[in-house]
C-alpha cells in the first residue's frame, strides 16, 4: 500500500463477484500488500435505504466532509461490490486498524439479523477472494469493534458464524449469460423434480394408496410404489389391530 492522495479518490466501480475476482487477480496493491481485513456494517443506509450510484455520491460528500482523504475501500450491497477507496491506499474506517487493511463495509443494519441474499453471498465472495489472493489468516481478520465501543459490523454478526461461513463456502461458476443473484443461485442448487409418471391403481391397492395420500408419506409415482403403499397399509393394520 502507498501513502493517500491529498484529495479524496475513488474508483466508483460496481462489479459482480467474478468481476472483483478479475479485478484483484490482476491489482496492483503497492510495494506493501495489505496483511488484515476489518469488516464493517453501514447500519445507515440500510438494505432498503440503498440506492446505488446516488448513495456512493452521497457518502463520498459525507467523508469529504469529514475532511477526510479516503474512506473504506468497498461497499458491498444487494445489486453488487461498489469500489470505493483504491485498496492500494490505506483507507479511513477503523482507527489503529487503517494502516494495511481493507475497509469492507456490508449495506445494513445487523444488530439483530445476518447477511441474507446477493448481500450475504457478495460479501463472503469478497472475503474469501481478498484472503485467498493476499495469503490473509482468520487472526487477521477483524471486526470494527475489535477497536471501538460501536457494535459494527452489528452483533448479530460473530467470527464464529463468519468463519464456518466461510469455510463452505463456494463462488459459483462463472456461466456466460446469466448473472449470480441468490435467485439464479437457489435455481441452481434446486432439486430436480422427478418426472410425472401415470400410474394406474388397481381396486386391491386404491384402499392403502388413498391412506399414504391422505397421511402424505410418501409419492406414488411408480408401480414400486404402489406395493410399498400396500405393505405399508398391511402393517399399520396389523399394529392397529393389536
């Protein structure tokens, strides 16, 4: 990392989770590589309250304000991961923390509830790709609050739950043409619905199909299964009649 310009810059970039992999691959991070992570919660905006492009101007104004010269280095939301200060620079966000770190601040307030959706997927994404590319240990890995009297990242976020989080968590292939929201996600790992097979009942069995449809054991999708229901049927009458 190098030292900060005299006046506030930003990348002001949103891109998806296979785009920052690209973009880190190939970053230059200074002659110094960053050696922590400190994570953070905007509490203010909230998911709801977010509003991309508008919001990033807004928080620039804000920090400038401040009089600061930089900021955290990225802003991680539901429509993707916003670049904020050059993660070649130190940034401004967590006190002693700044030397050699990068600010991640995750759109929301998680004082009482986790990540969820694109944010929680984006957000892992970036801190499994920024450990893995700049060789960073979960020692070095902090909270906000590991440094100050505020409950940021939220406490509804522990390191216990991040780093079993992390440790199963996987980016998704890349697949030309479509994009990697939760939704695409959920469709993905979405069971495959077995075939609608017509299968005819004859009068012996309608009796023990009509009991496993009814207690809802099990499909009858196959003639297998109409023998299992008959088995299943004959037992049941056997304990009852006991």
């Amino acid at each position: 990392m190098i030292p900060n310009p005299s006046l506030m810059e930003i990348v002001n970039r949103r891109l998806s989770v296979h785009e920052f992999k690209d973009y880190v691959s190939s970053y230059f991070f200074g002659p110094q590589l960053p050696n922590k992570l400190v994570v953070h919660h905007t509490w203010r905006p909230t998911v709801e309250g977010w509003a991309g492009q508008r919001t990033i101007d807004g928080l620039k104004r804000y920090y400038e304000g401040k009089g600061w010269t930089a900021g955290p280095h990225l802003f991680v939301a539901e429509d993707g991961i916003w670049l904020f200060s050059p993660m070649r620079y130190n940034g401004i966000h967590a006190t002693s923390l700044n030397p050699q770190s990068i600010g991640i601040e995750v759109v929301g307030d998680y004082d009482q509830k986790r990540w969820e959706g694109n944010t929680k997927y984006n957000a892992l994404a970036v801190l499994k790709i920024l450990k893995d590319h700049l060789h960073i240990a979960n020692e070095q890995l902090f909270f906000h609050r590991d440094v100050s009297s505020k409950s940021c990242p939220g406490w509804a976020i522990t390191k216990e739950w991040l780093f079993n989080e992390l440790a199963g968590f996987r980016i998704l292939p890349r697949i030309p043409g479509t994009s990697t929201t939760i939704a695409a996600i959920e469709a993905m790992s979405a069971p495959v619905p077995a075939p609608t097979v017509e299968v005819m009942i004859p009068l012996w069995a309608a009796e023990a199909v009509a009991f496993v449809k009814q207690h809802q054991l099990f499909e009858i999708r196959t003639d297998e299964d109409v023998r299992d229901a008959v088995k299943f049927h004959r037992f049941y009458k056997l304990i009852e009649r006991d």
